[in-house]
C-alpha cells in the first residue's frame, strides 16, 4: 500500500481526529518532531508577551491584546535576528491567513524597504532587514509540513511555559513538557515578556523568562 498523505500535526490537538490514536503514540509524534529538529541542527526563534486584562486595556479598541503581543513579538524577532540577517537571508512565513495579520506583519518590512529606497538607512533602528525576502508570506499548516514543525514545538515549549508557572495537572501534559525540555539546545532565543505599563509589571514576575544561545544566534 503506497500512502501520498500524512496527517496534519497540530500540537494542540494532536492526531485527535484519527481513531485508536493513544497517549503514547501521540508522545512518540511529539519525541520524533523534537528529534527531527535537533537532528537538523535547526535554530528556533521565540518570543511571547503575556497578555493581562490590563495588557488588554492598553491594546485599547482598535486592536485586541492578542493582536497587540503578536505585533510586539513580530518586530522582537526581528531584531534577534540581526546577527543571523548580516550574513544569511530570511523568507518569513506564518500559519494561516488573515487581513490584520497580513497588514501588521508586512508593514515592518515594507516600511523599512521603503525608507531605505529613500537613502535613509541609517536611521533605522533594525539593521539587515533587506535580507528578509518579501514582506510576509502565509500558509495553512494543512499544507505545509514544516510550518507543522513549527507549531509542534512552539507547543512544546509553551508546555514548558506553564510547568515554570505550576498549572500543569495531567501526567500527559507533564510528559510533553519534558520533551519539550528538549528542544532547548535548539532555542537561538527564547523570551516570554511582560510588559510594564506606568511603572508597574501587568502580568506575574515569574512568567519572565529568557534562554539565548549565542552561536545559534550568530548562524
């Protein structure tokens, strides 16, 4: 039997519309992922803000708090990726596809072509952005295995988010956290912020959490 599709891996509802599926072999699909990108010496970029009522209330109406972190975490990573951009080029791609999305991611790197065109380019504070290809191009997961990949591990490592914060209650949550310790050695940088907003933290000082690793992030 020759078989032309796999299924979709979504980490936060693995394999869940294919029947007989067991806890164990979910873990298995989790493990191989990790191994897949620890094997390919992959560098993985993270960055997230927690989002608070008050974060929520600062977004104010013409945006949600969602859309707000999602920008934030954007042009954060862009900036990681400076020393990578001084020597390598970048395609951005994100899962999905929706109108706001695709006005707030472009319009960084649009705005910044545009400025450098104009000879201005010394006065941006994002150096190399001319290497990242386009301004932001969107695929379904559904049909893009390594945007699969992506979101598997962005999973993974959110499961460890919350075992830091001790609300992790099931065993199996427990046991993708440790896997998802594993992809560690793969982080270039790994932040999760909270922002402070009239002197004050709007979220838990204990969501704060930076991992760097410096040769990944040096390409």
């Amino acid at each position: 039997m020759l078989f032309t599709r796999l299924p979709h891996l979504h980490g936060s509802s693995m394999l869940e519309k294919h029947d007989q599926v067991t806890d164990d072999l979910k873990l298995a699909v989790f493990s191989d992922v990790v191994d897949l990108v620890l094997n390919a010496e992959l560098s993985l970029y993270r960055v997230g803000y927690y989002v608070s009522s008050t974060f929520r209330k600062i977004a104010g109406r013409s945006e949600t708090g969602e859309e707000m972190g999602q920008g934030f975490a954007w042009t954060d990573i862009v900036r990681y990726l400076e020393p990578y951009l001084e020597n390598n080029y970048v395609i951005p791609i994100m899962d999905g596809f929706n109108e706001r999305q695709v006005e707030r991611f472009s319009q960084l790197i649009g705005t910044t072509s545009m400025i450098r065109s104009q000879g201005h380019e010394e006065i941006l504070s994002i150096r190399h952005t001319n290497r990242i290809i386009g301004e932001v191009f969107f695929a379904s997961h559904r049909h893009s295995v390594l945007t699969q990949i992506v979101d598997v591990c962005s999973y993974l490592r959110h499961m460890c988010d919350r075992e830091r914060a001790e609300i992790l209650k099931s065993d199996f949550a427990i046991e993708l956290a440790n896997i998802g310790e594993c992809l560690k050695p793969s982080m270039a940088i790994e932040v999760v912020k909270v922002i402070r907003y009239e002197g004050k933290l709007t979220g838990p000082k204990d969501i704060i959490h930076v991992v760097t690793n410096s040769e990944r992030l040096n390409g």
